[in-house]
C-alpha cells in the first residue's frame, strides 16, 4: 500500500491508495490550476457565501461541479471546495484501476475500499472524545465522508456544533451539506441545537446517506450511518 502526502497551496491531501505511482500531485494542480484561473474571473466565486447561477456549460469540470453541488446544499461555491477535489482525485485514481483509495483533503474523505477500513470521527467532543470510528464495509463505489464544526478548523461555520459528519454517494455534495447543516447547529441547549439541525437535514435526504451531528451532550442522526465503533484516540494537525 503505497501512502503520500500532497501540498499546493490550501489543499493538504493525505493519500492511502494500492497505486505507487499513481501522478495524483499533477492531477490535483492542474484542476487547481483551472479552478484560480476561474477565480480570478470571478470574484463572486471566491466570496459568496450563497449559490451562484452557471451561465456558462463551457467551464472546466471541477468549476461545474462546485457550482452545481453547491446549488444542492445552498451554500456558495467554496464551501464544496475541499470534498470536489477528494472527489475528482478519487475517480482519477479508479480510473487508473484502483481498488482501494483514500483521499483525505482536510477532513473531508472520498474513498473506495475493497477491504474494511475504519474512518476516524474527530470532534473533540467532551464526552465521546476522539474514540469513535464509522466501520467501512468493503465496497467498489466511491463514498464522501466529510465534516464541519463550528469550533475546530479554518472553514466558516454559523453554528456551533462539535462537529456535522455527512456521508454521500458525493464527496463535493456532502462536503456542502457539511457546513449548511453544521450552520444550523443553533439554540438555547444542545438539545435544542441538534434538533433544529436535524429539521433542516430533512430538506436534503435525496443527497446524503446518513448525518451524525455531536452538540456537548447530545448526539443526532437521520438516514442511514455505517456501524459506530470504539477506536483508538486520535489526533489530527489543523
């Protein structure tokens, strides 16, 4: 099993794939590439914190992915940034034939796993701790696992969650879901917090397969989770 890590600029890729030599690093900088030069165009792109309308079908793909998977979770553009770029360099990497691949860019994880993999659940959660995984059975089509919190990491977050993990058949979509439903993480309790994010991840269910949100002490899920699992604690360098 062959593990690397990926630096250009804010993408951080930790990679764990069955291809040595796989190219991912030229990959990722030429989709980069194509995404600043988007940027630099427009402006709204970088800066909006709400969807934005494509006018335009004769764009590079990761900019019409962010921008269609966006207007899914009702988030701006950027907010889906991280889980399209574990998204398009997971599907390259099964393209070249690989059957089992985990992309990690921040936090946010697109895999496919011939074999049980255990994906790490980071909250810093009081009470749960780093001590919990999802157990991921063997599959042959790619998943998205990515998460938000409104107390750790970089990312704008209006809630205050401990963390929002959402899983997809779309790395991009549950990486915009993420965050909308992590911005909802709001009320007088934890409780109440949970409860009000969990009404509005009911307005998504056709895009996800499951949602675990951790509020102090209170927990909540709608639709369907791999199993929960006791795990060794772990740490993660933000």
């Amino acid at each position: 099993m062959h593990f690397e890590e990926i630096d250009l600029d804010q993408t951080h890729i930790r990679l764990t794939t069955d291809l040595e030599n796989n190219n991912l690093k030229q990959y990722i900088f030429k989709i980069r590439h194509d995404l600043k030069r988007h940027i630099q165009r427009n402006k709204d792109f970088l800066l909006s914190l709400e969807p934005l309308k494509c006018n335009d079908d004769n764009l590079s793909p990761i900019v019409l992915k962010m921008y269609e998977y966006s207007n899914c979770a009702d988030v701006g553009p950027m907010a889906c940034v991280a889980g399209t770029i574990s998204e398009m360099s997971l599907n390259y990497l099964m393209k070249n034939e690989s059957s089992y691949s985990i992309v990690e860019n921040g936090g946010d994880i697109a895999l496919v796993n011939d074999e049980k993999v255990l994906c790490g659940i980071y909250s810093n959660n009081e009470i749960l701790g780093n001590n919990i995984a999802f157990e991921i059975k063997k599959r042959k089509t790619p998943l998205g696992i990515c998460t938000s919190s409104g107390k750790i990491g970089h990312s704008i977050s209006f809630g205050e969650s401990d963390s929002v993990t959402v899983i997809s058949k779309s790395p991009s979509i549950a990486d915009g879901l993420a965050t909308r439903i992590a911005n909802e993480v709001k009320g007088e309790d934890s409780e109440e917090k949970v409860a009000n994010a969990l009404e509005i991840a009911e307005n998504y269910r056709e895009f996800y397969n499951g949602i675990l949100i951790i509020s102090d002490e209170n927990v909540g899920t709608v639709g369907k989770l791999p199993k929960i699992v006791e795990s060794n604690e772990f740490k993660v360098m933000l």
